[in-house]
C-alpha cells in the first residue's frame, strides 16, 4: 500500500504554532484551544503526561515526531524561563549592594507606592487570568509564575506600556481641520518626550487651521520662552486670525509702550466691536476733545458699545451727559446701558451735594438716591430673570465689576434688587437679605469691594426705614460681621484713607464747636473724603480725562465707614464700635481705633465698656498718661458695670508693682459685689500675708494672726452683703488661700462642701456649671494633700454628678476629662482615653493634649504629633498648654526627624543628623502659619491687606494659667503680658509631665 508522499514534506502543525505565537508571553494566545493536536485526544491534568500507567496514555507517548517536538518546546520554554530567573535573581543581588544615594531612574508614584505597600503588608497581589480548570502541560509550563508576587517593576512597566499604547492610539485620532487635534497631538508627542516633534505638530497645525481661532496659538505662545519670540509669534497670529480680540490684546501686552499705538490701530480697523481695544486707544490719547472723535467715530462703526457711550457722555457735562444716554438707550437699550447711566449719576452726586448746605440728610443722599434706584429698578424689570442662570450670572458680574470700580452705591442697589420682592413696587427685601445673598453669591466674603458694597446696602435699608425708636438700638450680628470682614479684607491704603477722612471730620467737627472755623473751610472739608487730594475732594462733574472717571471716586470703605460712623448714631452701638476698633486693633492701627473709640465715648459717654478699650489703644501708642486719665474718667460712672474700669486701672497700676490695695477698697465702696474686685482684693491680700508669714516664721513668731486675719479678710468676702453666691470666689478661696497658701486641706474641703451646697441652693438653673467647677477645685486640693488617686476619685465622682444629653456632657468639662486621664495609672490610660473620644464625645484641646500624652508613652510618635497638633488647631493657638505641649513632643530627639519632614527644613543629610535641635523660634513661627492656613480652609477672613504674620493671643490652659498670671499677677497687662511668649511657654513645658 502506497504512503501518500504529498503528507511527508509538508510543516508540521506544532512547529506552526510555535512559529506563529510568542511562547514566552506571560498570557495564551487569543482563541487557542489547549490540549487538542493532530491525532491526541483531549487531557485535564499533566499526571497523563508524566505517568507511563494507563493504556490510553501509552500510545501517546511513543517516540513519534509530534511528540519530540512537542517535548522539545517545552524544554527550551523551562529552559527560558529559569534563565529568566537566575537572571532576575542576579539583577536584584546587585541592587541591594547597590550605592544608597543613588536614585532610581524610574520614580513611583504614591498611588503605586501604596499599592505595592498594602501588598507586601497583607497577602501577596497575585497575577491571576480567569480560565478553565481544564490545564495542558503548555499551560502549566509558559504560565509556571501565575503565582508571583507582582513587583514595582512591573506595575513600572506595565504603567509605561500602557500609557505608551494610549499616547499612539491618541495620534491615530482627531481631524486634520480641528484645532483640538493638532493642539491634542502635540501635548501627546510632548508626554512622549518628542518636543521637536510637538514643536513641529504646532507650527503646521498653525499652518493649517491658524484662522479659526486663538487656541492652538495661545498653545505655541505657552511653550515659547523668549520674549521676542513671542511678539514675533503673535505678530505672526493676528495675521492669520485678524478678527480676534484675545490675540490682539496678548499681542498688546507684550508689545513696548511706544509700539502699542501702531498696532491698536491695525487692531479697531479689524475688530471694530471691541470695547477693550477702543478702551486701550482712548489711554493713550489725552486730550478730551480727541477722545470725543474717537468715540464718536467708533460709535458710528459700532453703535452697541456701553463703555463708550458712558465714557462720552462723562466727557460732557451732567445735563448733556443724561441726553447721550437717553439716545443710546432708546436705539440700543441693554443691562451694560443702564448700569452705566446708573454710574453716571453715582459719579455726579458727590459735586451736586456740594452745591447744597452741609447737613446730615444732605450727607445721607450720598447712600440713597432715587435716580440710581430708578435705573436699577429699570433694569430688573427689562433683564433680570431670576429662574435663569445666564441672567443671574450677568446680574451679579455687573454688581461685582460696579464693585470694583468704586461706584459701590450701584452695586449696592443692585444687590438689594436681586433679593427684593419684584411684586412690591418700591425696595422691599427679607429680613434675611443678607443670608440670601451669602447663599446665592457664596464667594462675596472673599473680595473687599463687594463686601463694602453689601455695607452699603444695609446702610440704605437704615435710611429707608428711618430713625429708630428711642432705646432701640438693636443691630443683628450679621451686620455687624459685614463690618468686620469689610476691614479684614480692606488693604492698609484702604484703611488708611478711611481712618485719615475720619480724623479731618472729627478735627472739622471739634474746631466748629470752637467756632474757629469759617464758613469756607467747612466747605472745602465736604465731600467723599480718601487718602488722596483727588479722593478727599469731590469728583468733578466735567472731568477732563474719561479714563480717569473711576479713579476720581474715593474708595467704597471711605465712604461707607464715615457714613456709619459720622451719619448714622442709631446703628454705631458701643458695642458694634468696639468690634470695629477691634478689627483696627488687631491689624495694627492703634492710633486709628482710639480715634473711633474716641469718637463713640463722645456719642455714649455712659457706656463703661469704651474707656478701658480706649485706654488700651492709647497704650498702645505709648500714651500712658492719657490711658491713666481715660480710666480715671470711667470711675466717675456708677453704672453697675462700671466695676470693669476700676479692675482694669487696678491691673494697670499692679503691673507697675504699685500697692493696689487702697484703690481696691475705694472701688469694693461703690461695688460691694464686684466678683473680679473681691478676687483682686484676695490676690493682693494672700501676697501680703504670704510675705508677712515667711516673715514672722524666719523670726520664729507665731503666725497665727496672720492667719486669722487673712480668714477674716476671705469671711467678709463670703458674706451675704458682698459675694456669698459666686463659684470663682469659693474656689479661690477653698484652692489657692487655704489649700495652697496656709496648707490647709481641711478647711479647704470644708470651704468648697459649703461653697457647692450655698451657690446650688442660690442658682438651680447653673447647678451642673457650678458641680464642675468645685468638683475642679476639689481635685486640685485633693492632689496636693492626697495624691493622684484620691483625686481621681473626685474627678470620677464629679463627671457621674454631671448632666448628659445622648452621652455628652451639656457642661464644659475638658479640663476635669483631662484630670481624668492623667490621673489614671499609665496601663488604664488608653481606655480613659477611648472612654473620653468615644463614648463622652469631649471635643476639647485639653483633651487632645492628654490622648498625647498616651499616644507618646506607648511608642506611636506620629500619633502623638498629630493629636497635639489637633489640639493647638482647635483652641486656635489659644490654649497655652496644647502650644507648650506640641513644642515639648517637638523638641524631644524622637520627634525631631518628624519635626524637620513635617516644617519641609532640611533634606535627608540633614534629616539624619537628630542632634541639632529646632529653635523655638521657628517651630512657633510655623505653628501660627499652620494655624493661619487651617483658618484660611475653614473660610473665615483673612487679614488680605495685612503682610504682617498674625500672632494668636494664648489666654488658656491650666498651667499657662499659672505661669502666666498665677505666679506673677504683676506680669499681666492692659496690652497682655510683661514677659515674652516664649519665656513663658518654656516654663510651661518644663511643668508638663509625659
């Protein structure tokens, strides 16, 4: 029988597939189907392989040609794959002994870092393809590492791959006559590392759609760094594309001042609709009679340009100016018209008033007339759709651009308008306009201009509901906060001019009660005054330079602030007055807030609050004597307040180690119940028996009287006619008299068992205040006579006396949870801790200090960092002990590499090196910046026009208490403290214990 010889020389069907798919692939091929060849029968398992038993098995594995080339394959595959191996392997030894400082020349990102780190960590992340279970022997041995830990190497390359493959799939895209695909070509070619060939993509996608647009020139113009190049390279775009504005004004700036003319006028010959370009024309023309042919000219071209017909009719005079708008609004009536015709009249006002006498209506009329509201009434009615947000987004962009050139009375209004009900037809808005507005223009707290602008419109809304009854003097907490933020936001000129406006109306205002003024100089003095001769004075009707328009204007807190202050004495509440010279206070204007101080204690000369601040201020600006005396007027009130200003000239002369005691006894005269006079009294009293008791045991006498008369000085305290029911005064009594200063536990205890029961009894409604507060003073005796588990005892006691609501404490109780881990034994703390944040919820600085604490003493520094540093955050730096705290943990040798990583100060040579410590100067310097920034995310104000670092003021914390006020009364001051920060804080980090 003949063999069929066509079979023989053909290739065999194993060779073909090793010969058309890449074996040593960590996948299969796609569509390959294992396990079936030419004449062998289907298997699960490579046993049937390696086993000689069966007899199904045994045909198969005869020395055929199929079979040896088969086998042979998979040999060199193992044979590939343990070369891969070894050299792996090698690979890796040589990096481990590798230099350390060597970086890699691949870097991961934090996304694979962490990754490869929560792998390595946990189980390891295996390379895993979803098959049959039904394996041949190709499978098991191209696939042998299926189980491998993947390394960052391969998330590297497999990265890179990926990306590389995304990048070409990108070129194959887009449309040749698109912008966006030359511009989206060149960025890939850019990530590609093919710079020239980006290069090169823009300049003929340039070439080929450059008149479409400004984009892929605006593309080009981001990757050219020299400046010639790129005006050659604009010179070259507006060539291409003449009719768009963007180019023209980038080519403009980059353009040299005397080229500019040249070009603007190529430009208005090309794109006569632009107000931007004729604006850039009418700066570098000077003369008016120059700037009206130019503008009528461009009016002719383009007769729909509101800029153009404002400036106009500003170069004329107020009645001719009224007539340009009325014709431009009666051919081209729009939203950009009226605004504009309602800033012609704002402009206008100030030289109108005046004409007229100085009254303070007259004044008023700068914040309210009746034309602006008019054409802004007009214009809601014509433009403003509230439903729609292209024409709230229009409305408010105008208010917002009114804002900023000063023209705040319009902006005003407009504001007003987008709020007001649009059925009524005169100005009606909610009482919660200004929560309204904050909800539906978020951002308005963040620009100076638009707060002064919401200022000004709640100044409007005062002069239309008029005069307030007598006695109501009641302003809302909101508009108070737009004054403050208004001054925070202000710059310094800002502030300056309004501050130096105000000093010329009160020096006007004291000289015409003198009658040393004339009738000429009060006139000169009228107007909108600023820091500037062109701001003090009223703007010119018929002014020269159109350009110049807005800039004639004062500044809108100029005129808001001396409105309120000046015109309006039922809204300056003394209360409001302080606020505000605290805001001046803080950022630095001393002399600017005793000035507004000043000007409230002439309105409300009864109110005791304004002396002690106004002396304050005085003191601030080294007038001493003055202070002295501004106190001194305060004493002559006998209003039941007025003890603030006798404790406040009390702690002036105490810090000039002046004897305050006969000041003391005056003042207990006229206010027998004064709390804070009885504890300046006990203060000094305990000082001067303490040095008569030290006295008297160095000469061995007896110091029972001292004693006694010290009890009876505290009994007459505790009596029934002066302060029998006030919780500070038992306590002090009960804790720094009997406990600290005669060592007297017993009568310390008694005093404060008596005290509870006696304040209770008085003042049922503070029971739960007045339990924390004794059980507080309890505590501290209690540590000093019986030691710290006694005094757990009390703290414990005390925190189950107190009130809870769903867990939490309805009292403050951060200092007495604190207690209440400290004081536990060093194993029981985490529990105290967990009990505290988990199941109290106490969200308290004193707090964080002590889970601190325990973070630190198990070993977890980063934690304890961190929690410190929460700490320091929520008090704002006012907490004295979570401040000390942070910087002790800072300073020890086991934070400092944290330190230094977390302050960004050093590299890693210099990270390494854990002996050089940090000076405090520069840790504290950058934990008031974290706090500025931490303020800063939560949306509060800042201080934009301030360059100056604010500086939290620390008033808190038990031991800062001490060491601050405590151990030297004399050291406390009306402008803070005689001692540094610094100085103090070092000592209450060297009382923390950890």
């Amino acid at each position: 029988m003949d063999a069929a010889p066509t079979l023989l020389p053909q290739k065999d069907k194993y060779e073909q597939l090793l010969a058309k798919y890449d074996w040593s692939s960590p996948f299969p091929p796609r569509g390959y189907q294992f396990g079936v060849g030419r004449g062998a029968k289907a298997f699960s398992t490579s046993a049937e392989l390696s086993s000689a038993v069966g007899a199904a098995a045994a045909p198969f594995l005869l020395s055929t040609p199929e079979t040896s080339g088969l086998l042979d394959a998979l040999d060199r595959l193992e044979e590939k794959r343990q070369k891969r191996r070894r050299d792996d392997a090698k690979g890796a030894r040589q990096a481990a002994t590798a230099h350390e400082s060597k970086k890699p020349k691949t870097l991961l990102s934090m996304e694979d870092l962490a990754t490869v780190g929560s792998g390595v960590a946990g189980h390891s992340l295996v390379k895993r393809k979803a098959r049959t279970e039904d394996m041949d022997v190709v499978d098991n041995h191209v696939f042998a590492d299926e189980t491998s830990v993947v390394t960052a190497g391969d998330l590297l390359r497999s990265q890179t791959f990926t990306t590389k493959q995304t990048l070409e799939n990108i070129l194959g895209m887009g449309s040749p006559t698109e912008q966006t695909t030359w511009i989206t070509h060149s960025r890939a070619f850019r990530e590609m590392g093919l710079s020239k060939k980006a290069h090169q993509t823009l300049i003929e996608g340039c070439r080929l759609t450059g008149s479409k647009g400004p984009l892929i020139w605006k593309e080009r113009l981001e990757h050219t760094q020299d400046p010639a190049a790129k005006r050659q390279l604009l010179e070259e775009a507006v060539k291409a594309c003449s009719g768009c504005e963007e180019l023209w004004l980038l080519l403009l700036e980059h353009e040299p001042p005397h080229g500019q003319l040249h070009w603007l006028q190529q430009a208005v010959m090309v794109c006569p609709s632009s107000e931007k370009l004729w604006l850039r024309v009418l700066l570098h023309i000077s003369a008016p009679r120059d700037q009206k042919k130019i503008i009528r000219k461009a009016l002719e071209v383009t007769p729909k340009l509101p800029s153009l017909w404002a400036m106009l009719a500003r170069l004329e005079s107020y009645e001719t100016g009224k007539a340009i708008f009325n014709a431009a609004a009666a051919e081209h009536l729009s939203l950009q018209i009226i605004v504009e015709a309602a800033k012609f009249e704002e402009f206008h006002f100030s030289s109108r008033i005046k004409e007229g006498k100085r009254t303070e209506e007259g004044s008023l009329q700068v914040l309210g007339n009746e034309r602006i509201q008019q054409f802004v009434h007009q214009a809601v009615g014509s433009f403003l759709i509230v439903e729609e947000e292209k024409s709230r987004r229009e409305w408010l962009e105008a208010a917002r651009a009114a804002a900023f050139e000063r023209y705040v009375l319009t902006s005003a209004y407009m504001y007003l308008y987008f709020v007001s009900d649009r059925k009524t037809k005169s100005l009606f808005v909610p009482a919660t306009w200004i929560e309204d507005i904050v909800a539906l223009v978020p951002d308005i707290w963040r620009t100076h201009e638009t707060v002064c602008a919401m200022w000004a419109a709640m100044l409007i809304l005062h002069q239309i509901h008029g005069k307030p009854l007598c006695g109501d003097t009641h302003i809302k907490e909101k508009e108070v906060e737009v004054m403050t933020v208004a001054l925070r936001l202000a710059s310094s000129v800002a502030i300056d001019a309004a501050l130096s406006a105000l000093l010329k109306q009160m020096t006007f205002t004291d000289a015409s009660n003198l009658g040393n003024q004339s009738v000429e100089e009060e006139e000169e003095e009228l107007g909108r005054p600023g820091t500037t001769e062109l701001a003090l004075s009223p703007p010119n009707g018929t002014t020269t330079s159109a350009t110049a328009a807005s800039n004639s204007l004062p500044l809108p807190l100029t005129c808001v602030f001396l409105c309120t202050l000046l015109h309006m004495p039922w809204l300056t509440t003394a209360e409001m007055t302080i606020r505000i010279a605290k805001v001046l206070y803080d950022r630095g204007f001393y002399e600017g807030a005793s000035h507004v101080l000043r000007l409230s204690i002439s309105q409300h000369p009864t109110n005791c609050f304004l002396f002690p601040a106004a002396a304050k201020t005085l003191l601030a600006i080294g007038r001493e004597e003055e202070a002295v005396e501004m106190l001194l007027r305060g004493t002559e009130l006998v209003s039941a307040e007025s003890d603030i200003v006798w404790v406040k000239l009390a702690v002036h002369q105490r810090s000039k180690q002046k004897d305050i005691l006969p000041l003391i006894d005056k003042a207990l005269c006229l206010f027998p119940k004064s709390e804070k006079l009885w504890l300046l009294r006990l203060e000094a009293e305990g000082a001067r028996i303490k040095r008569l008791l030290d006295d008297a045991a160095m000469r061995g006498v007896s110091t029972l009287p001292f004693i006694i008369e010290l009890r009876q000085i505290y009994s007459k305290a505790l009596s029934e006619a002066n302060c029998r029911f006030s919780p500070t005064v038992w306590c002090y009594v009960g804790e720094r008299l009997e406990s600290v200063l005669l060592s007297s536990a017993s009568a310390a205890r008694a005093l404060l068992l008596e005290g509870v029961v006696v304040c209770g009894r008085k003042q049922p409604n503070k029971k739960a205040e007045i339990q924390a507060a004794f059980g507080l003073a309890r505590c501290q005796v209690e540590r000093i006579h019986s030691g710290r588990e006694t005094a757990l005892e009390v703290v414990k006691e005390t925190l189950q006396l107190l009130p809870k609501n769903n867990g939490s404490f309805t009292v403050p109780v951060g200092e007495l949870v604190s207690l209440s881990i400290d004081l536990e034994a060093p194993a029981a703390r985490g529990r105290a801790a967990a009990q505290a944040v988990q199941h109290w919820h106490v969200r308290d600085p004193l707090v964080f200090g002590s889970i601190a604490k325990v973070y630190h003493a198990a070993g977890k520094y980063d934690k304890a960092l961190e929690q410190a540093m929460k700490a320091v955050k929520m008090s704002e730096g006012s907490c004295g002990d979570a401040v000390a705290l942070w910087l002790k943990l800072a300073s020890l040798t086991a934070y400092r590499r944290l330190v230094k990583a977390l302050m960004c100060i050093a590299d890693e040579g210099e990270l390494s090196n854990t002996e050089e410590p940090i000076p405090m100067s520069l840790m504290l310097s950058w934990l008031w910046n974290q706090i500025a920034l931490d303020s800063d995310d939560s949306g509060n104000a800042t201080d934009a026009g301030s360059n100056k670092q604010h500086t939290p003021k620390i008033n808190g914390g038990p031991l800062w208490v001490l060491v601050a006020k405590i151990k030297d009364p004399s050291n406390v001051t009306l402008l803070g403290y005689r001692d540094s920060v610094e100085s103090m804080l070092q000592e209450v980090m060297d009382l923390i214990e950890l």
